[in-house]
C-alpha cells in the first residue's frame, strides 16, 4: 500500500501541490485532471525525481519521502517518463538488459520488446537517439518500465505519442498489470479508454487530489470550473 | 614477449592473432616479430624507422597488425608506416600503441602513417591508444595520419584513446577523389591534467565524394581537449562532422570547426556540442536502480563504446 499524507510542492512561490491525501492499493490507478494540474508532479514526487517541500510518502508501512530514486527502484518502484530520454552510444538492447538487471524473472528485451509492438531484432542493437520516431521511444521507454516487474510502476501519460493502432495493445497491458497480485499501477492519463480499465480514479485538479468513485463522477466534477461563475 | 607486453597488447588490439595475418609487432623501437601473408606484405623501410605494408590487389580480405609497445621509461620513438593497398582490395588494419612508463622521464611515441589506396579498395583501419604506469614521465602520443583515397575507394578508420595518455596531438588529414568514402570515428577519453587536440583536414575533390566524420570524448578532472577541423567541398560533395563532448569536474573543451565549400554543389554539416551529462539520463538510469555513479559511469561508456 501507498500513502501519500498531506504532500505539498511549491516552486517559485506557486503551489504545484496543495496537501495531498491519498491511500493507493494494488490494482489499476489512474491520476487524471487537466493540463498543469500537478498530475506528472505527483507522480514524479513518487518516485523521488521531485522532492515535495512538505508531507511524506509511505509505502508498505515505511516512510519513504528521503530515499533517493536508485533507492526507490530497488524497493520496487518503476517509472515510465513522458519524454522519453535518449541516449549516445547506449542501445536499445543495452537499456531493456540494464532494466531487467535486478527483476525477478528473467524476461528476455526481445520478449518485452515485442511486448510493445516492436520487432526486437529490428531494434536491439540501435542507439536510442533521435534515429528513432517518437512512438519507437516511448514504446521502449514503456517496455524498460515494464521489464522491471516492478511492484509499485508508474507512467506518466504512457499513451501520448503512441498511434492508435498499436493503443489497444498498451490498454492490454495495462489489464494485464491490473490482475498483478500485490502490485500497484499507477497511471496519468487523460485517456478515457484508460480510464475505463481503472480500478481507481484520482482527480487532481488546481494541486488538490481528490478520489472519483465512477467515470460518470469524473465527468461532473470535471465539467465544473472553479475560477468562473458561468462554467467552461 | 613479457606479460607486460602481452597485456599492453591485449588493450591496444585486442583482436591480435598471428593466425593468417600479417604483423609487425614494434617494441621500444625494434621491430620484434614480423610476418607477411600471400595477400600482405610488411617490409621494413631501408631508409628511416618504419615498414611499407603492401596489400595485393584485389586481395579479398588481408589481415594486418602493426601493434606498437613501450615499455622503457624515458623512450621516444618515431615511426613512418606507408600502406600501399592495391585496386579492388580489402583490408582490415589494426595499429595503435601502449606505453608503460614507471619512471620520472617522459615516453612517446609518434606514428605517422599514410595509406594509398587505390580504385575500388576498402580499408577498415583501427587504431586504440592507451598509457600506464606508475611514474610521473608523462606518455605521449601524436600520430599523424594521412589518407589518399583514389575513385571509389572507400576508408572507415575507427580511433581511441581510452585512457592514460598524458598529451596528444591527433592529426588527420583526407584527400578524396570521386565516388571515394571516408569515415572516421573518434573516441577520446582525458583525466587528471591531460591535453589531447584533434586536428582534421579533410578535402573532398571528387564528385560524389563523402566524408563521415564523428568525435565523441568525455574529458573529466582538470584535462583540456581541442577539436579542430577544417573540411573543403570542392566538387560535388557531402561531409557530415560531428563532434560531441561531455565535460565533467574542471575539465574544458574547444571545438574549432570550420567547413568550406568552393563550389555550390558542396553539401557541408558540421555539428558540435559540449555539455556535462545530462540530468535527464542520469535519473532514467537512476529509475532503474542504478546509484548515480553507476548511472554516470554507463552513460561514458556508452558513449565511448
């Protein structure tokens, strides 16, 4: 289980993040909300790539708000990022190798890689550099998450730039991850097919999180818009 | 051979076998082991230091090691190497040089090799440097490489210095006929207080020539690298240059590129960029477990794969 207690972020005198409270179990969570909400920050404060400037996160009983990103991964934590980084030199084969290093079943990068709809001998040996299309990255930035086995894997909007041809692959996968016994996924997402596999919903809207019981509530809440009388 | 010998050998080419090959194997200024092959000849020259390599035509795949090694502190050494390589040929050529220096006098080691290399012949050329020891005489390298390409012939020469070498001046120059191929791929590691230059001319006279040129090298500690290179299109021509540098600790790093078209059918690239890691890499592999001086030490490798 995950706690998120009373997590605030503030950058340049602006709340990101304004006391979050969340618990999160194993299954399928989705964070959604509009643009600039906080959703990516969130989940980077997570995986300790963003330190909160208050609160704490527990996980599993222990408080895990100082432990840095290596520590994090080692307890579990996978983290799939929206921009996929790029590499000189590194390939394709030597990233998804460098991912499973510390995973508990062997899973091969060509398994994993097609995975993902790619054909792995196509692929191992290139660099991932900027040779490869958008939607190669993030199909490889997808796949060295999901090697991992992680126990707690986050992805920060993993469908943007992803065609909608190979889409109801990755939704597969996702509901794949969703019967994992004892494992948390945790997706940003404004997909609302994503949303749909969801076993639990977050709104963060204006740094507040709050918990959606039904999609029909999400579209409500969503539709409502603090800042003008009239609604937008 | 010693096992120094054998081990300076192992880093420099570690793809050494006298097994259908030819070699020169040069230490401390002797040549001690020589071979020639029915497609490689190595004789040595008559009037200074240094061998003439020939390479039959239409030779369809030759073999040749010319290791160098240096293992007396205080040694300096100057060698001419000519590789005459036949029409139609093939070849893969594997040179380089490890110095060991235990003592307070410097060592070095200066190679200059020039390849003729006829119509149609292909030369794979590799070239590793690297330095050791526990005496503060510095191991010094300045090769100098000069390369004739005639009508479609075609070089690739992979270089590097991994590691040790306190001073280098790398130069290179290329003069390409039509339809000829050059690329060059440039490895350079620098530490503690460490100076390498790399200095590259390349003209390109022939149509449809084209030139392939990338140096990437990570310079770390108080180390000093330049990047200089000057490609000329005079003909119907394409050079792609890339340079790219990772800086960390107090190192610095120049590139002086310049590219020079003469005609309006030159098609000329130079990039460059200097910059420390990436922070965005670091955390990615830092997502996978990796502590941050595990991530850092997988990005250099890479990159200097």
């Amino acid at each position: 289980m995950l706690e998120v207690k009373d997590i605030s972020y503030v950058v340049d005198n602006k709340v990101v993040l304004d006391k979050v409270n969340l618990t999160i179990k194993p299954g399928l969570t989705v964070i959604t909300g509009p643009n600039g909400a906080g959703k990516s920050t969130l989940s980077k404060v997570l995986m300790g790539i963003v330190k909160p400037t208050s609160g704490s996160i527990i996980y599993n009983g222990e408080d895990i708000t100082n432990l840095s990103i290596d520590e994090r991964a080692k307890k579990g934590f996978a983290f799939s990022f929206q921009t996929p980084v790029k590499f000189k030199g590194i390939t394709v084969g030597d990233l998804i190798t460098l991912s499973s290093f510390e995973s508990e079943s062997f899973i091969s990068p060509y398994e994993i890689l097609s995975d993902v709809g790619l054909c792995a001998k196509d692929y191992v040996n290139r660099e991932i550099d900027s040779s490869l299309s958008g939607g190669e990255l993030k199909r490889i930035e997808i796949a060295s998450a999901l090697v991992r086995e992680a126990k707690v894997n986050i992805f920060d909007e993993p469908e943007a730039g992803i065609d909608l041809w190979s889409f109801d692959n990755l939704s597969d996968m996702f509901k794949k991850l969703k019967t994992k016994k004892d494992t948390i996924s945790i997706i940003v997402s404004h997909q609302e097919r994503i949303i749909d596999i969801a076993s639990n919903i977050i709104l963060i809207k204006q740094g507040k999180a709050q918990v959606v019981n039904s999609k029909k509530e999400l579209s409500t809440i969503a539709s409502k818009c603090n800042d003008c009388k009239g609604g937008c | 051979m010693n096992d120094l010998d054998n081990n300076l050998l192992n880093v420099i080419n570690e793809d050494f076998s006298r097994e259908n090959a030819a070699y020169n194997i040069r230490k401390d200024g002797v040549g001690i082991e020589r071979n020639s092959t029915e497609d490689a000849t190595i004789e040595p020259k008559k009037d200074k230091e240094g061998i003439d390599v020939y390479v039959k035509e239409g030779a369809e795949m030759a073999y040749v090691h010319i290791p160098v090694i240096i293992t007396k502190g205080g040694f300096s050494d100057k060698v001419y190497n000519d590789f005459y390589i036949g029409k139609g040929a093939n070849a893969i050529i594997n040179a380089g040089c490890g110095i060991h220096n235990d003592v307070h006098a410097d060592s070095s080691h200066n190679g200059i090799h020039r390849f003729f290399i006829e119509e149609g012949a292909t030369v794979v050329y590799i070239e590793k440097h690297y330095g050791e020891g526990k005496g503060d005489g510095k191991k010094i390298l300045d090769p100098v490489t000069e390369i004739h390409l005639k009508k479609n012939a075609s070089l690739k020469m992979d270089t590097a210095q991994i590691k040790g070498v306190s001073s280098t001046i790398r130069t290179t120059k290329a003069f390409l006929e039509e339809g000829a191929k050059l690329e060059i791929n440039e490895k350079i590691f620098t530490h503690e207080k460490q100076t390498a230059k790399t200095v590259f001319e390349v003209e390109l006279n022939g149509n449809k020539s084209s030139a392939k040129i990338s140096s990437r090298s990570v310079a770390s500690e108080n180390s000093h690298q330049d990047f200089i290179s000057k490609v000329v299109g005079n003909s119907d021509c394409y050079a792609h240059v890339e340079c790219d540098a990772i800086i960390k600790d107090k190192a610095t790093v120049t590139s002086d590129p310049m590219i020079v078209a003469n005609t309006v059918d030159a098609s000329l690239v130079h990039e460059a960029t200097i910059g420390k890691i990436a922070g965005e890499q670091l955390i990615k592999l830092m997502t996978l477990g990796l502590s941050k001086e595990k991530a850092e030490e997988t990005i250099i490798n890479g990159f200097l794969k």
